[in-house]
C-alpha cells in the first residue's frame, strides 16, 4: 500500500539551481540539494531531464545553487519555477552574478550559495543526480532557508499547489488555469472571493481587466493546466 | 573559498534509517532522504560506508524509513544516532513492527514510514546513496516532521552540536565528555550551570551521583570525545 501522503512529511529545502551553456544562462526552481560527504566537500542535486537547466548542466557540467531565504516573494519563485528558459531570459532584470567558475548565480533572495562542478550523473527514470565537487560557497545573508514545506504554508488559502494531482483536474468540465508568473491555480469551482468572482465562472468569462490575486499580472499570462 | 556556515542554509529532515541482515535489526538517525522520481516512486536515502545499517543494508536491500515527528524526545533520537548496534539492541523497548518486505520500521515518534528496496547503490567517499524502489508507504499520525533545523534548535543552549568541530575540542587540556544516550555534551570550559557544577570542573572531577542535565543517565553513559 503506498498512501502518497506519506511522501509529505519528506523534508527539502528551495534553491535555484543555475547553470550555463555557450553562453547562455539559465536557472530552475529544485527541492531536492544535500551535502553527500564532508570531506572531500561533495553535493548532489537532482534535476528533471526535460529542464532546460539539465542540458546547459551537462554541457557545462557546472551548477550553481542559491539557497533561497524564507523572505523571498513568491512571484519571484514563480519566476524560477514556472516559467520555461526557452521563452525568457530568466536572468533579465534578477540581481545575479557570474561566479569564478564561470557558472551564473542568482544574488536576489539568497541566503548562501555554491559553484558546483559536476563529477558523476546518476541516471533515474525522470531526473539525473549529479553529484559534485564544490567550488565555491559563501553566504550572502543570515536570514533563515526557506523550506518547501514554509513555501507551500506560504501559499496555503492564496495559491494552490502545482504539486498536487488533485489540484490540476477539471470541476464541471471547466479548466483550471496557472499564471506562469507565480504559480497561483484559478479554479473555476471556487472562483476569486478578492475580486468578487462567484464560484463556477469559468475562466473565459473572466472580466479582460482581471488580475491574478497574487501577483496581479494579467489573463495573458495564464495558461491551461488540464 | 569555501565557507562552511554556507551548507547549514541546506534543508534536511530528520529519520530512522533501519534494515536487517540474518535476522539482526538496526537501525540509525540519518537525515538525508528524499524523494528523486515519481514514476516510478523512487527515494533516495544516503548512508555512511562504515555504520553497521550500511552493512545490513547491502546484505538484504531492504530499507525502512521513518520520517521522526517535531514532537520526538532527543533521547530517542541519542538512542538512535549515537549508540551503536554493535554494541545494544537499538529497538528493544521500542516501538516498532516487521514491514511486509522483512525489514523492521521503527513506529514511535514517526509522523510517516516507507518500506524501500535497493535498486542502485551510488558509491562516493564516505557515504553510499542507495536509490531505491518504494514498497509501501503508510502515514501514522499527522504532526509536523522534524527538520535537522529544528532539532538543533530544540538542542540549543541545553545540548551541543556534535556535528560542528569547534563544539568537540579541548579547552585548557581538559577533555569533552558527550552523553551515549542523547547526544549532550559536557564542556569542562562550560560546567553544568543546573547542577551547580563549576566552569573549569574536569568531568573525572564530577561527583559520582551525577546525571546527564538532559536525559539524566548516570555518568557511565559518557564517554571521551577528544
């Protein structure tokens, strides 16, 4: 018997996890980084192949990785975490630096960070470990690491969970939709108290100059989850 | 450069790690394990070469996980983390049950459980990441799960960190003592302020009635870390 649930009392942390090939930058949201071994200094990083992250990684073979403070505003995870590097320069306009190895590394909303070289991939169905030699590390700030779990709480009533299947499937025919800013999920079973929108209104039917009640982009920047 | 406070901003939980071989159970406290795919369910959990559950691990390729809850006593998890099953049976008294696969699953203090079986070992310099099929995978009771921060935090200012190098070196030639049970420290440079014992009291200079501050075991249970 697995109880799915048993899965969230797991615990992670929430990074960025940045890397370069011929030149061009990119970067990703990822839970899943911990220190292997203390001496030799090794960390592994888990990383879903289909990322663009994961093909600048292997060509690179350098990752950097920015803890993120519990300070760090949604949208701005958002930014990371649902956007794809294939449509923007995830880079554009974030406070950033390029770090001894070569490898960029995201400053903003960073507690402490690591230039990674990778020295071995291990190969899963969905996603590659990589386990590597650290460079560099350094901390940025004192404030406390957020964790997955204070991101989720963070969103808990405002913001639905991507995660969560049970999130993402339709209510009377009527499609969920995600800013891609954020990551908020309108549901049309529970439409939008803040802005007066009745539970049942469908996506379409939202008013043109509707916001997203977390981030306030526009409609456009929603897309269809199922 | 390579600063270490830059790793505490990594995120961890906090577990029993158990396995079996001929019949003899361990199990140990660990705190790196984590969800790598979902399709199919795999978990990763990293282990040192040199612990006797390494050991039974490699022998069965079974792995019993449970996820330790905020509520956890630190004795239990001294019990756990500092003593060896070389030398006790770490689950007699404990709560626990025999899993479907064979291998033991400690109950008491855990939010959550997984039965996993070894697919693939990682070996790197000390440790040994075994990446892992789940068997099953039960909630037992819904409160928070301990993280490697807030369990620190729990300790701090009653008990050391064993983990942090400064907390383990001689002051003024006089040895550290730590407790086998719960992981407490006696600094000589320190005293033990609660039982009226002096800073600068050698722990062979402790009256022989004296208890652990913590878990209140007899001075026996100590032993020399320096």
């Amino acid at each position: 018997m697995i109880d799915n649930k048993a899965f969230y009392k797991l615990s992670y942390g929430l990074y960025v996890v940045s890397s370069i090939a011929s030149g061009r930058k990119n970067g990703q949201i990822a839970n899943t980084v911990f220190q292997i071994t203390s001496d030799p200094l090794t960390v592994a990083v888990s990383i879903n192949k289909s990322n663009l992250t994961h093909e600048y990684i292997q060509r690179s073979r350098l990752i950097g990785v920015s803890a993120l403070s519990e300070k760090t505003p949604i949208p701005f995870i958002g930014r990371f975490g649902f956007k794809s590097g294939r449509d923007i320069d995830k880079f554009d306009g974030v406070d950033f630096k390029m770090g001894e190895s070569g490898v960029p590394i995201v400053l903003e909303n960073t507690t402490s960070y690591f230039e990674l070289q990778v020295e071995k991939e291990v190969d899963t169905s969905t996603h590659t470990i990589f386990i590597c030699k650290v460079l560099n590390a350094e901390v940025i700030d004192d404030s406390n690491a957020m964790t997955y779990k204070y991101y989720q709480e963070v969103k808990q009533g405002r913001v639905s969970r991507p995660s969560v299947e049970s999130d993402v499937k339709t209510s009377d025919g009527k499609s969920k939709y995600m800013c891609q800013i954020c990551g908020y999920i309108y549901n049309p079973a529970v439409g939008d108290e803040t802005s007066g929108i009745a539970a049942g209104t469908a996506f379409e039917d939202l008013p043109s100059n509707w916001q997203c009640p977390v981030c306030k982009v526009s409609k456009d920047e929603f897309k269809k989850i199922d």
